[in-house]
C-alpha cells in the first residue's frame, strides 16, 4: 500500500493532487493549517469530497511546528512526503517576507529533518518558476543558473531547493518542481486568472501590467500539473536530488488570457495598464524537456482548453 503524506493538501493545487492519489488507490493523510491567506471555506469546500473517503485522514495543523510535523509521521508512517504547503504569491510576499521565511523555508527544512531521522526517504516538493527571477534566456532550463530572484516569495522557495539538496546527502530522493503560473478550477483568488474573472464579470475595470504585449506569463492547467506530481511521486526513488519544469511552454501576453476570458464569459474587459511592480518579471517560458526524459511527463492542455474549464466552474464556484 503507497502511503503519501501531503502538506497543503487543502489548497488549490493540493486538493486536485489529493483527488488523483485516492483516485489510484493510494492512502493520503493531508496536513494544512487552513491560513487566512485566502477564505478558509474555500479549503474547506476543497476537502470536503475527501473526509467521505476511507483512504483519508486529515490534521489542522502548521509544518513549521516540528512536534506537529513528527507526530504525523510517526502516527501515519508515509512511504512518501509531497510537500506543497507553503504562502504562495509574489506581490504579498514584499509585505510579510518573514512570514514567507517561515511558512516556507523553516517549514520545508524541518520536515525534511524529520523525513530523515524517521527514515522516509521519498520527498516531493513544490518550487517555483520564480526562482529563475531576472533571468532573461529562454526559455528557462534547469541547466540556468539561479542566483537572480527578484521576490522574497522567490527567495524562500530557491532556499527550498537548497536545503533540498542538502538533505539529499543524507539519502533522501528528492524531486523539486518548478510550476510555472498554475490555473484550473479551485483557483486561488489572489491570481490574476482569479480577479480578471471576477472584474471582467462584474464590469470592473483589470490591470495589466506593461504597455503591450512584452508581459508573457506560460500559463499551467492544473490538471497537466497534477500528472506531473504523480509522475514524480512514482519516480522520486531514482533521483538525489533533482528540479524539474513544469510548464506549458508557451508564453503568453496577458491580452491573450484576457481575450479568452471574455470571449468564455460573455463579457467585455475594461483595462487600465499599470507599470510592471518589483517582483514580477517580464516573461515566463519553460522548457520542458528534461521532465519528458526523466518523468515521461508532457503537458497536454492547450490554454484555449484550459480557460474554457477554469470559467465553467468560476461561473458556479468563483
Ligand atoms: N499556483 C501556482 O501558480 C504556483 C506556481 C508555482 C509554485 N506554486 C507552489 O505550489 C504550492 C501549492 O500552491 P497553491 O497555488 O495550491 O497554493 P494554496 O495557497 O492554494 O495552497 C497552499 C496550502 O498550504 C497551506 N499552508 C500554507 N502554509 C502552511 C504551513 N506553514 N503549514 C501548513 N499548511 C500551510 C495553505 O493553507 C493552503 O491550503 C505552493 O508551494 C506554491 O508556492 C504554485
């Protein structure tokens, strides 16, 4: 029986990996503190489906508190861990970096501790495409350097991939995953998809950012990246330590997301361009190609596709 623990398992991202693990048969026990980052009925609708399940348990409870973090691994004894819990979000990141530092850095580096001294040796986790910051060769490959964050947010999960490394010398099997810009259904209201959405809707005006077409960003189903997870999950037992892309390769200017949206919801934008804040970075682009070597992983949702099932269920749920 594939026993896989995972943080943050209340979250956007977090809640679809959980659907696919029971859906394989495997047993999950999700750990969340359930912050006030975005409503908390929004993850307790994400979980709801899941406590009906036989295969599921699940503790409120935060990853940076090591005596919560042991007793979960000591009581549920995973095969795996798939680390996901964390403050997500660039912007927010410049106003409580310490709390970033902690939810992120802090929390991934005692539970990597507590793997290792309870030997579960099998470590999946979320990065970023922000750690590549202000690089400007794209599209972005592992291979780049990555000294260049340009966001606390980006910072703390660069730090993960670090401490990542660093455990892997003590035997962990490591996967590190860089998303690049996640969106689907159970959104987090915070993205831009999320408020364009809800503005377009209600006939409120959208920022966007630059002055044409220079802001780029490779938008990422969901669903593309929960096989992703999965794929890793299932190999991570060959790997050290390694970080993997997980993209849509295909950059694209914020007007065509918008273009999508309207024509999905029936609606016209208002848009007032605004100037690119500190933080954020002109553009996006993964390439791909070592998660098809090593994972057998591509992605298959073409962003047409995609927004068109983000704003079915933003119409009834957002
Ligand atoms: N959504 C994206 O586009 C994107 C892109 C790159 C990386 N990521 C990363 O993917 C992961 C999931 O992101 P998401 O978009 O699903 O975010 P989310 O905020 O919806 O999910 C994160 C969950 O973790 C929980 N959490 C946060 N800190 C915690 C802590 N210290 N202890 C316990 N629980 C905690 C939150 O309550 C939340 O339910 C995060 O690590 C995020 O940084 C997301």
């Amino acid at each position: 029986m594939v026993k896989v623990l995972v943080t943050g398992g209340a979250g956007f991202i977090g809640s679809h990996c959980v659907d696919s693990l029971l859906k394989r048969g495997d047993t999950v026990f999700a750990i969340d503190n359930f912050n006030d980052f975005y409503s908390k009925e929004r993850k307790e609708a994400n979980v709801r489906a899941h406590l009906e399940h036989e295969c599921y348990g699940l503790a409120y409870g935060d990853c940076a508190d090591r005596d919560f973090v042991r007793q979960c691994l000591d009581s549920f004894k995973p095969n795996k861990v798939l680390h996901l819990a964390a403050r997500a979000g660039v912007q927010p990141s410049w106003k409580d970096p310490a709390e970033y530092m902690r939810s992120n850095v802090l929390a991934t580096t005692i539970l990597l501790d507590e793997c290792e001294k309870q030997g579960i040796d099998k470590f999946v986790f979320a990065s970023s495409s922000s750690v590549y910051g202000g690089n400007t060769k794209v599209p972005f490959s592992e291979e780049d350097r990555v000294d260049n964050q340009v966001s606390p947010y980006a910072t703390t999960k660069r730090s993960c991939e670090l401490i990542a490394n660093t455990y892997a010398q003590k035997g962990m099997r490591i996967a590190g995953l860089r998303f690049f810009t996640v969106y689907g259904p159970r959104n987090r209201p915070d993205m831009a998809i999320y408020q364009f959405a809800r503005n377009i809707s209600e006939g409120k005006p959208i920022k966007v950012f630059g002055q044409g077409d220079e802001v780029r960003r490779d938008w990422t189903y969901v669903s593309d990246i929960v096989d992703g997870i999965m794929a890793s999950l299932d190999n991570v037992h060959k790997f050290k330590c390694e970080m993997f892309n997980l993209g849509n390769c295909r950059p694209t200017p914020v007007m065509e997301l918008v273009k999508l949206l309207e024509d999905n919801l029936g609606k016209k934008a208002v848009v007032e361009r605004a100037p690119l804040p500190v933080g954020d970075v002109l553009q996006t682009y993964a390439d791909t190609s070592k998660a098809k070597r090593l994972l057998g992983w591509e992605q298959k949702t073409p962003l047409e596709a995609g927004v068109k099932e983000f704003v079915n269920w933003f119409k009834t749920n957002g």
